[in-house]
C-alpha cells in the first residue's frame, strides 16, 4: 500500500504510520517502507528518494517493496504529488516502482491550492483517486483506493466529524484523520473486512 497525496505535507508519512500501527495491532504481518529522511530515522530503514537517481526511481522503489507473502503488508510513504509541478516525477516513479495493490490519497482540508505555486489547484478528491489508479495499473493493474486520509488539522472536532462524514458520502470510501479517528477503517478495507 502507497499513500498518495493532492499535495507535498499533507500527512503521507503520518499516514503511513498510522495504518502500519494498526495492522500491526491486530497481529497483521507489515513492514513500514520509509522513502524520507524522518521515515528512515523513525524505522531505522529504508532509503531517502531524493537521493535517488531518476533513472533508477522505480527501481529503488521495487527493492524497498519487494514481492512477498499474500498476507504481508508493505506499507510505503509516499512523497510528493502526481500534481506538483516541482515533484511529481518522484511520486511516479514510487507509484510505478513500489507496484502497491492499494493506495491511500492523503489530503488537507482547505488547501485549495499547491502550496508554494499560487494558480495551481488543488485537484478534486475522486479526479485525484482516478489519476492515481490510472497511472498506477502501468505497472500494478489490478490498484484501486482503500480510503482517503485528511488532514483537518484546521477545524474544530465537530467540523472534523461533519467533513470526514461528507468525503465517505461523497466518495463511497472509508475515510479516516489518523490523528482523530485512528486508521481502523482504511486498515479493515486492506484486510477485506469491510469494502
């Protein structure tokens, strides 16, 4: 499993975390793959992408999610935005690379735009899913989305609830803040106890 994102530090590796505590809690056999300096302090491995070479992206990223066990969860974090101007070549190559049979789109309630390019929009949550799912069946074709993470770090708890509420109407998704809610819902869609 990748988290994606609408764009750069919208919790991705919080995310990640989050769902990796989880399944680890209920007994579940994962492994957290971090693709950033504080993943790879927090882990102890995994490698720093922007370190990586771009010809050798997708590659790095197969090797820090290499085929395993059916009931073995890669739990990859995710970097960037396939909708960044400056960085979405690096979540491509880590989409096509990591080969994740789920994703996870990560994004902030209330940026509406990329944060840093004034003019370039944030993209509607199910254009995002439906982007990432076809660029990520290149190499994984069978990819579709356990569920949508937001950060709603801005709004008061009942505004949280009302939001995280609409997005799962909206998008017929679990939906989860890994700090509110916990990752409970998106990690039970990954072990096909709920759809």
């Amino acid at each position: 499993m990748l988290t994606v994102g609408t764009d750069c530090a919208v919790g991705k590796k919080y995310t990640a975390l989050a769902i990796w505590r989880e399944l680890q809690a209920r007994a579940a056999d994962a492994d957290f793959c971090a693709t950033g300096q504080t993943g790879v302090l927090i882990s102890g491995r995994g490698f720093a992408v922007d370190a990586v070479i771009s010809d050798f992206l997708a590659g790095a990223g197969e090797m820090l999610a290499p085929a395993a066990a059916a009931d073995h969860w890669d739990i990859v974090e995710g970097q960037g935005s396939l909708f960044h101007p400056a960085y979405a070549g690096v979540t491509l190559g880590l989409l096509h690379g990591a080969q994740p049979e789920a994703i996870v789109l990560c994004h902030e309630v209330g940026r509406d735009e990329i944060s840093f390019y004034p003019g370039f929009k944030t993209p509607p949550l199910d254009e995002a899913i439906a982007r990432y799912i076809e660029a990520g069946r290149l190499t994984s074709p069978s990819l579709y989305c356990a569920g949508v993470s937001l950060n709603t770090v801005d709004l008061d708890a009942a505004d949280a609830r009302r939001e995280i509420d609409r997005v799962q109407r909206l998008l017929d998704l679990p939906v989860i803040d890994p700090i509110r809610t916990g990752a409970g819902a998106i990690v039970e869609r990954l072990l096909g106890v709920s759809k």
